[in-house]
C-alpha cells in the first residue's frame, strides 16, 4: 500500500480512476501467473503504536479492505496480523507454513525469516544477456506482463555462513543503523556498525537479553554495563575490527542504549499461535465473477469489452498455470479445488 500511493502521489489526477487498484491488480495477475500460492498479511490493530517518534495510525486504511476483495477473488490468501505484518511472516516464514517471504523490509530478517525474496527489473526485462550483473539492479520492483522473473533471494543460513552474520548480528546491527521503530545510534553509519558487528557484541548481547527476559532484571542491567564498556573501549580503541578509531562515536554510546523496549519487539513479537495457520485457505480457482464486478467498480476499463479484453491478456496466463498445476497434481494423487473454465469460456466467446 505504501509502495502504490507514493508512485501515485504525483499526478495522481493524470493517471487514470483508481490507479492504486489498478496496479495492484495488475501485480496480483503477475503473482497468478507464477506457480505459487500467495498469502497477503497486513498489519494488524495491536502494532507498535510509536514509530520512530511517530504517532502510527492502527485502524485500518480504506484501500486495505478493497486490497483484500481482489487478493481473494485472484484465489489467494488474506490474514490480518495481530501485530506487525512483518513479525508475522517471519514467524509463518520460521514455522514452515510459508517458504518464502517477499518483501523490501529488511527487518523481516532480524525477525528470523530463514528466506526472503526481493524482485527487481532490470536494464533488459527481455534479454539477459544485456543484464550488468545479476546482483546489480536498476530500478525497483516491477510487476509489468513483460518483466523478466530475475528475483533476489536472501537465505539466514548463507548470510551465517558466507557473511558471518547471526540473527544476534543483525539485531545489533539495526540497533545502530536504524529500524522501523527507532532511528539507531546517533552518528553511527553502516560501515561501523557492520566492524561493531564483527567484533562479536551482538551475539553476546542477543545472548544476554534471551537469558535475562526482564528489562528490570539487576544481572541485566549489570551485563549491559559491562557491555557498553567494553563497546566504548573498542570503538576509542580502534581494534582490529575498525579501520580507525571511533572516540566521538564512543561518547553517543549512554546508559540508554541498546533500547530494550526495541530490542524486545523483534526479539518477542506478537504474531498468531501456529494453529491460526490451519484455517488459511489453501490454492483454488479465481472468482471471475467477483473480480469482473470490482473491475467494473473501481476500473474506467468496467465494460463488458473492456473487462473481457484486460481478462483474457492479463488473467488467462495464470488461470492457464493454475489449470496446468491442478491437472499435474489430480495425476500425482493430491486433491485440490477444480479449476473453473470459466474463462476458457470467456476467451471462446471473445
């Protein structure tokens, strides 16, 4: 949501009735295109309310029911986390209900997310042979008809194994950058925090806050004594780690850091029990009907031409994947939801 309204904010009256909706349908019948079963979870009412300073409105916004309308009509799923979206697909991401979170919040990773995906387009959807790098994108996410399917996949164990970096890392590591609830450590960029990093302190205090649950535990405020110490003694120090000394650094490092409250949000987020996961509906057909009455709804494209045309280009490929899938998986002796043909039907008549 956040992603459609600040790539419509300019212009918005040039682009057309409704553009929000209409890109979102649009990535949506990208999304059906692919052999995968997609599950949408939006923030939920008992979120952090404080944000970075920032009062965070928790009521619902009005695209976010209109969002889910066409997310089950495409014949995905749709929750409604009990806190943060992201905590909650780290913890379905880390239960093995989901194999894959995709998304551009780096937080999901401090939250445990064992494999995340990012998308990018780059400098020819078209011919890869023309691509920089695979690792070099040139602009951000894209979900057009024509965009290559080139993704980005982050793994926690390859980042353990090939960059060092534990879970424990990476939350020291947003506690000095920076992160969705706090601005991080004043002064402190990524290079140093990544040699703070590489000097062992997060593992010790990831350790440490595990071991001592209560902010208000006195061997807890006596371990981060301790810790702080010996931060601000690397940091004036310049040890191996560090490619120069850090004495102004040192001095920002107070009695109230890390925050513990922060700390605590992605080390204990509220998310579901596992077996709210049970009831989320598994694959199954598009609602054509449905989908046709929210297109004429919300799209200048509502016609019966109009909607006829945008089906057959953008929504048969994927209803032609899922029919494909549900055929191979009849004959491997899986039961699944009949595919309607429906929009065979609809092609036919066109």
């Amino acid at each position: 949501m956040r992603q459609l309204q600040a790539a419509f904010k300019l212009g918005h009256a040039q682009t057309g009735e409704n553009p929000e909706l209409r890109a979102f349908f649009y990535r949506l019948a990208w999304l059906r295109g692919r052999t995968a079963h997609v599950v949408f979870v939006a923030d939920g009412a008992d979120r952090p309310s404080v944000k970075r300073g920032t009062q965070v409105r928790t009521t619902p916004l009005w695209l976010q029911r209109i969002l889910e309308d066409f997310v089950v009509a495409c014949g995905f799923a749709w929750i409604e986390a009990p806190g943060e979206a992201e905590a909650e697909l780290a913890h379905m991401n880390k239960t093995g209900f989901v194999d894959v979170v995709l998304t551009d919040d780096s937080d999901v990773l401090v939250l445990g997310a064992p494999v995340v995906m990012r998308k990018y387009v780059f400098r020819s959807a078209t011919s890869p042979k023309h691509w920089s790098s695979p690792c070099t994108p040139s602009s951000p996410v894209n979900y057009k008809r024509d965009c290559s399917d080139h993704v980005r996949v982050y793994r926690a164990t390859d980042i353990e194994s090939k960059a060092d970096l534990t879970q424990g890392d990476m939350l020291l590591y947003a506690l000095l950058v920076g992160n969705d609830y706090h601005d991080g450590l004043k002064g402190c960029g990524q290079a140093v925090a990544l040699e703070i990093v590489k000097c062992g302190f997060g593992q010790i205090l990831y350790e440490a806050l595990l071991r001592y649950p209560d902010n208000n535990d006195h061997k807890l405020a006596v371990f981060l004594a301790g810790w702080r110490y010996r931060v601000k003694c690397a940091l004036k120090a310049g040890s191996t780690n560090f490619k120069r000394k850090h004495p102004a650094l040192a001095e920002n490092i107070t009695d109230a850091f890390p925050d513990l409250y922060v700390a605590r949000l992605f080390l204990h987020p509220l998310v579901s029990p596992v077996e709210r996961y049970e009831a989320i509906p598994g694959p199954r057909p598009m609602d054509l009907a449905r989908l046709g009455h929210l297109c004429e709804l919300h799209f200048s494209f509502g016609s019966s031409t109009g909607i006829k045309d945008t089906f057959r280009t953008a929504l048969w490929p994927g209803e032609l994947v899922s029919m494909l899938v549900a055929e191979g998986l009849v004959k491997l002796g899986h039961a699944i939801e009949p595919v309607s043909c429906s929009m065979c039907l609809a092609v036919r008549s066109s």
